[in-house]
C-alpha cells in the first residue's frame, strides 16, 4: 500500500518527485560482525499518544527521566508522561516561528548533554522571515516548562528559498552540537551550495555551545579539530559537506558512528554512515551526485566522494528519506546493531544491517502507512515514530 502525500509538503522532501527499489551494499569496515538476517526483520508499532499538532521530533531528557518530549513545526513543544499529555507545552515560540505548513516551522531539538543541572536545550526554526535561527532556551522554575524570554541566539541562516531548511540538532558522543542545514532549496542547487565551502548551506556543522568554554561575546567557539579550520577559503564551523536536505541524523550511541539521511532529488533517496573514526571533512557528493547516480552532468569524477551505505529509488513509492537509528534497547535483542529509517511519503518502513559478507543490506519494507516524519530514542535506546499527518507518536516493538 502506498500512502499519499498529506496536504503541504514536508519540511524535508523539497521538490522530490515519485519515479523508480535498488539497494547498493557499501562494505565498511570495523563494523561489528553480527549477520542482518534480512528473512525475519519486521517491527510493531504501539500508540503511545495522539492528537499533536504536525509532530516532527520526540526525545528525551538524557539523565533517564521517563517523559518525552514531542516536537510540533508550528513553534511548540509537549510534554508526554505516562501516554498523558501535559495541559502546558513545555515551550511555545510559534509568535517567532514562520511555518507555512510545509518545510518550515520548528524543525530540531537537542537538550544539553548537562540537561539535569543545567537545564539548556537548543531549537532550530525558521522565523518570520524565513530564516534559519539556532537558539539556546533554558528551563524555567517549573522543571517541566521551558522559559520562552530566556532565547539566545546562538547562530542564524538566510534562506534564499522556503524549501530545504534542514533542520536536525544532535550533540554528539564529544559533548559539540552538530546542526543540519540543506541547500537553499530549488531545482538542482542552483547557487552551487552542496560544494562550496564558502557557505553553511548543504552541510553539516559542528560547534561548541558550552557556556564555560565560549568567550566573552561570542554565541559559540569552533572547535580546534574541526576538518577546515585551518582552510581560509571554507567557513570553519563544517563538519561535512555535498548534502540537499539532511532530514535527520543520528549518532550510534554505542559506536560513536554518525547516520546520515539525505532526501534526494527526483530518483535517489541515501543515508551514509560516517565512521567515528574517520573525523570530519566527508564531501557526500551532492549535486556531483545524487545517490551513487551522476546527477549535474552524465558523466562525473565521484573520486573523493563519500558514497551512501545505503539508497533506495522512488519506484518502490518513496519520495523523501526520513533518517533513523541504529537500535540499542534491550526490549527488542533481534533488532540490535540494526540501523531503522523509512520513507515519508509512502509509509514504508526498513532495517539496514551487515550481511554475512560484511556488506550492509536493505531489508523488505514494512508497510505502516503512515507519515513518518521522525524518529526518536529515549534514554534507553528505545526506539519511537511521528506521524505527521495523523498527529501520533508511536513506539517501536516486538511484532507480536
């Protein structure tokens, strides 16, 4: 069953279009040697609660509190206990957030590794004018609301166009907050922005946000160590770069790997894992490629590219990468060492693993018919869903 797309367009899928399932199995190295079997993966899913307003992230706090928070594009955040939503969002900025129901709005979340003494969490979302805003907010005398006055800016982006804003914040296994920007939107990326150096746009930065180490009048420090600090040509803050629209990514909190998905063009949706080991400066390929496919010109030089793990085409009845995690609760042992992501537009549901070869491999989809929008881990490893559309945040489990 394919699901139609729901009124608007995703915050993430830009202009992507229905067209061709190929798989294309990416040997890495130092992986652990555990087999996918590709036979017996399958997922259930359990309504947790309902009734949000377009959900696009739900996490937790980091020091194992019990309650999730889910996050709505138009400029709020819900606090969810026990399957009970609380009667006061946790934080309500949509008098700042422009969300024109499609890839704007209130796209990322990412509490302070610190959250329980410090209380600093940190938003992405595009104001009034259309531009990206990453900001610093923290929590206010009630442990369980968010202090709207407290905003910080902590950076900004002009977007030349409304589609392809990103949006993802993770912090990372070295405590920096790594931050998701796509191209600038339209056809192709025609300002150039995956490939050059000289802007934010279609890549992924990494910064540092710690009060104690960020001087006077400053909103961040680079690190030292990041890939181009030392390029006078590139803007420092890079991590990796060649990306349309990251719509989420993910570190493996076992291994420290950076998952990476990517919503494609007109025919290839990718997700790549980046090894914790090879640091930054990884060139995705975007728009010398889309997927492993050439894409500005029929013939390219893909050598220095960093190739997806992964990719499925738009025949199978996808159209925008939703990115996932690698599973690493203890509710769930078969599903261990397994990376889930799915596909907005159509519902469908994979696992990736490593095959007895030591390839990774794409399992049959599961078909939810749902919206995905995300995905979330709790502080457990426990694994949860979005549904845009149907406004559901559900938990992953054990089929029955």
């Amino acid at each position: 069953m394919t699901r139609n797309l729901p009124a608007g367009r995703p915050p993430w899928a830009g202009i992507a279009i229905l067209l061709l399932l190929v798989v294309t199995p990416i040997t890495v190295l130092g992986q652990e040697a555990s087999t996918f079997d590709l036979e017996t993966f399958d997922i259930g899913l359990e309504e947790v609660a309902g009734g949000f307003d377009q959900p696009l992230f739900v996490t937790s706090p980091p020091d194992g509190a019990e309650w999730l928070f889910v996050v709505e594009q138009g400029g709020t955040i819900q606090v969810l206990l026990d399957g009970e939503t609380a009667l006061e969002p946790f934080l309500d900025i949509s008098d700042r957030v422009g969300s024109d129901g499609s890839e704007q709005g209130l796209l990322g979340l990412a509490l302070a590794p610190d959250y329980a003494e410090s209380g600093l969490f940190y938003v992405n979302y595009t104001d009034l004018d259309g531009n990206t805003v990453v900001s610093r907010f923290s929590v206010s005398d009630d442990p369980n609301r968010g202090d709207p006055d407290s905003e910080a800016v902590v950076l900004r982006q002009e977007q030349p166009r409304p589609n392809h804003n990103g949006g993802v914040l993770e912090f990372g296994p070295d405590g920096y907050l790594y931050i998701g920007l796509g191209d600038g939107g339209g056809q192709g990326d025609p300002d150039g922005n995956g490939q050059s150096l000289g802007t934010w746009l279609g890549k992924i930065l990494r910064i540092d946000v710690d009060p104690a180490r960020i001087e006077e009048g400053d909103t961040y420090a680079v690190p030292d160590d990041n890939p181009f600090v030392d390029d006078a040509d590139a803007r420092p803050e890079i991590w990796a770069y060649g990306l349309r629209n990251p719509w989420r990514f993910t570190f493996d909190r076992e291994t420290g790997d950076l998952w990476v998905g990517d919503v494609g063009q007109n025919q290839i949706e990718e997700v790549t894992m980046l090894p914790a080991e090879d640091g930054g400066g990884q060139n995705l390929g975007w728009n010398i490629t889309e997927g492993t496919s050439c894409y500005a010109e029929p013939e390219c030089d893909q050598s220095g590219l960093t190739p997806p793990t992964v990719e499925y085409t738009h025949e199978v009845g996808g159209c925008s990468v939703t990115g996932g995690y690698v599973y690493r609760g203890e509710s769930m042992p078969d599903l261990r060492n397994v990376y889930v992501f799915a596909d907005f537009c159509s519902g469908l549901l994979w696992g990736a693993g490593l095959d007895a070869q030591g390839d990774w491999v794409m399992s049959e989809p599961i078909e939810t018919d749902l919206s995905i929008s995300s995905f979330g881990e709790d502080a457990a490893g426990e694994l949860y869903l979005t549904d845009l559309s149907g406004g559901t945040v559900y938990r992953l489990t054990a089929p029955e």
